[in-house]
C-alpha cells in the first residue's frame, strides 16, 4: 500500500480522516435511521473538493488520478456504513463523471460545477424491472418530439434515486440491442417523474428508489453524445463503478477483521479470551490472508487502470474476489461476535448486512465471471483436429 501511494496521497488521505471522524461517523446511526444521508453531506464534501477529484479543474474539479478516489472511498469506510460512500460515489462516480465523458459543452457547463461543488445531487438510472444484468435489454423509450425527447417507462434499485437533482438516465432511442440505446439526464422535476424508496436489508443509509417516467418530456440537448452512442460510454463507466466496489469490500473486510480481533482478545469463555483457543487464531488467520489477497488483485487492477493499461478482466477480477471474499468474512467475524453479531446496537451487525449487495451491484458475480472467461478465451470453441 505504502508504494502505490504517494506523499500527496497520504496528506489527503490525513485530511479526509479528521473530516470524517468529525462531520461523518457521529450522525452514521441517524443516517441509517432516515434512510439516507442529508443534502449537507453533499454540500460538505463538495466543498472540500472531494466530489469532483476525477473532473476537470474548468469545472471546478481536480483532474486527479483514481488513487485519490480510492482513498476517498476507503476514509468515508472508516464510519462503518457502506451507504456513505455509496451515496457519494453513486453522484460523483457513476452519474457525474459519465456526463463529462459524453456530454456535449453545454450539458457539462449545466450540470459539472454544480455537481462538483455539491449543489446537485445525481443518481445513474439503467437497472429495470425488466433489464439489470442484460443492460441491453432495457425498455424505457425516449422518442424525439420537436426539440424534446418523451419518455415512458420505469427504472428500479436507484442509489440516489428519491434524493436526486438529476437522474442519469439509460433510455431506448432505436432498435432492440445495445446500438439502439442512449443517456439521457433528467431533471428530477420533469412533470411525469414520480419516484418511491425501497426498503432494503442493509446499505440503510443509502437511498435507493423505483422511478417511473409517465409522458416525461427533457430537452434534447440532455443527450449524451450521439442518440444510439450510449452503451460504451456506459461500459466505460463500469470500470470505474467496479473498481470503486471492490475498494469499498476490501475496507470493509478490514473493519471486521478489527472488530473480529479486538472481540476475540477481550471475549472470554470457559476462562480464558476467544483468540486463545486455536480454532480462532486459524480462523481468523485465513480471514487476514484472504483480505491481503483481495487487496493484492484490487491494487493491480487500480494501478493498471491508472497506467491507462486494458485492465477490464482484471477489475472484474478484483470486484469478483473482493465481493466474494467479503461475504466469507463478514460469516466469520460475526461468529466470533456471537449473539452480539445480531443485535442493531453492535457495528458488526450493520457491516455483516452490507456486505450482501456487494456481488450484485455494478455487475453481478455471474457476469463478472463471464467477463473474465471471455477475456481469457474460455468460450472459444477448441479445434481438436
Ligand atoms: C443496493 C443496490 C444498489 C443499486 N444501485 C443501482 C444504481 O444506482 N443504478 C442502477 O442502474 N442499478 C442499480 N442497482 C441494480 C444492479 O445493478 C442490478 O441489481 C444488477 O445489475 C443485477 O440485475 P438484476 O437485479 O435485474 O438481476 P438479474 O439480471 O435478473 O440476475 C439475477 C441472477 O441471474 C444471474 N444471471 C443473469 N444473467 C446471467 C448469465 N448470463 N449467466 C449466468 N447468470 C446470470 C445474475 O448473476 C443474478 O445472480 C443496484 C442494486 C442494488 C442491490
């Protein structure tokens, strides 16, 4: 860790520490309690500079490398819910940063600055009841009306999705396929949107919501790129999505190892502490191992994608081990807390929950699997002549 950070690295990491100490894990158990976290967070964060650390300074960002994001997601870890850097992300990661990627000037004068400085809260809108793996497959239409596009139809498990300005949105423009599909970003006021929060298992500070698009009209300049042009941006994006997931599983590993090693020091039954007996040092020894090794393949795979090497095999990779990892983990460390490990009052609990969405978010474990198995030729066809 220590080589692939820089001194810079540490000194923001140094800052972001005391803010979240301070402004972010004393109200983590109200946030979970509302579902969500508050505009100010966004606002803070933004005006610290830390929402737009991978966009251009001319829209108020820092053009910086995605080590600084790494850092960001694994400080905002240290409050112990996985809905902070979700939220975060989820606005400055996923629907943001795709907008500079594709968005003609004017759309990135509209929505960047404001985005960066935290005014504005943005959601990425593909998933649908019809439509989640098979991103293709989305049904949502967007036909062109004069200089507006109507949209009809819905979209499901929106992080952000009730607290959003502006929804990033997938939209059917053409044919069936990936060639017929564009993004859109929708003001969160367009008459014809109405949104519902859904009640989820864990990741409780994070808003995520059902949207349903009823004869919503946007200006077409809202496009991003050219109609028909949205799906490589969106694959674009997935690196960064997945990569971002991985960081958040592997700083969640830590925290329960921590938790796990702190308990197993100070329990004690049958007189003597839980790490005494040997079953919980072996235990908790391949848990460390097995957290070492998801951080190794998730800080190639970072690297890499700094270095602008191809590195989507090996970012499925390390969102695939990491995610996996982390539900091993998470039954491990909250055994060792034993009937603590089910009570709300108890961190574990929270941690041991949010790590269930993890191998489903961003691309599901399946579809990383098959990412990987193309990348490496596995469904070629050999020729045994
Ligand atoms: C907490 C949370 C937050 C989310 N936030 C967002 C968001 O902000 N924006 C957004 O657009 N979406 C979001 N999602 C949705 C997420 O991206 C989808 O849930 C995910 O892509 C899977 O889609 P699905 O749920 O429709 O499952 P399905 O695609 O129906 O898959 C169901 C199961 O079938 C498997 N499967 C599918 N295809 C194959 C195959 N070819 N081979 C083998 N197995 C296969 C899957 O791996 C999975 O196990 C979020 C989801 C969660 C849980």
């Amino acid at each position: 860790m220590g080589q692939i950070f820089t001194e810079d690295h540490d000194q923001f990491r140094h800052s972001l520490r005391s803010f979240v100490e301070k402004e972010i894990t004393p109200n983590v158990l109200e946030w979970e309690a509302e579902g969500q976290v508050p505009r100010s967070f966004f606002k803070k964060l933004g005006d610290l500079g830390f929402l737009g650390i991978r966009l251009g300074e001319e829209y108020g960002g820092s053009g910086l490398d995605f080590l600084y994001t790494t850092v960001l997601v694994q400080e905002l870890m240290q409050c112990g819910s996985v809905g902070v850097p979700v939220a975060a992300m989820a606005h400055a990661e996923f629907a943001t940063k795709i907008i500079e990627r594709a968005g003609s000037d004017d759309l990135k004068d509209e929505y960047l600055r404001d985005a960066v400085a935290g005014n504005i809260i943005g959601a990425l809108g593909l998933t649908e009841p019809g439509a989640g793996s098979d991103v293709a497959a989305i049904r949502t239409r967007a036909v062109r009306d004069g200089d507006d596009y109507v949209i009809n139809g819905s979209k499901v498990f929106i992080t952000n999705g009730t607290i959003a300005d502006f929804i990033t949105t997938g939209v059917r423009t053409g044919e069936d396929g990936y060639t017929g599909m564009s993004l859109l970003v929708v003001p969160a006021d367009t008459k014809g949107l109405t949104r519902r929060r859904l009640k989820k298992i864990g990741t409780h500070s994070s808003d995520t919501a059902e949207l349903f698009f009823d004869d919503c009209r946007v200006p077409a300049r809202n496009l991003l790129g050219p109609e028909g042009g949205g799906f490589k941006p969106l694959m674009q994006g997935f690196e960064g999505e997945r990569m971002v997931l991985s960081v958040i599983a592997c700083a969640q590993m830590r925290l329960m190892w921590e938790a796990a090693r702190q308990h197993g020091h100070d329990r004690k039954a049958f007189g003597q502490t839980l790490l005494e007996f040997q079953v919980w040092q072996h235990r908790l020894a391949d848990v460390i191992t097995s957290i070492e090794a998801a951080e190794a393949l998730m800080y190639r795979g970072i690297d890499m994608y700094v270095r602008g090497e191809p590195c989507n095999a090996e970012i499925s990779m390390s969102k695939l081990f990491a995610t996996e990892t982390a539900l091993t983990v998470a039954r491990e460390c909250a055994q060792i807390h034993g009937g603590m490990s089910h009570m709300e009052e108890c961190g574990m609990a929270r941690l041991y929950r949010d790590s269930l969405a993890f191998t489903i978010g961003a691309g599901t474990s399946e579809v990383l699997r098959t990412i990987i198995a193309n990348d490496k030729g596995l469904a070629k066809r050999r020729d045994h002549k």
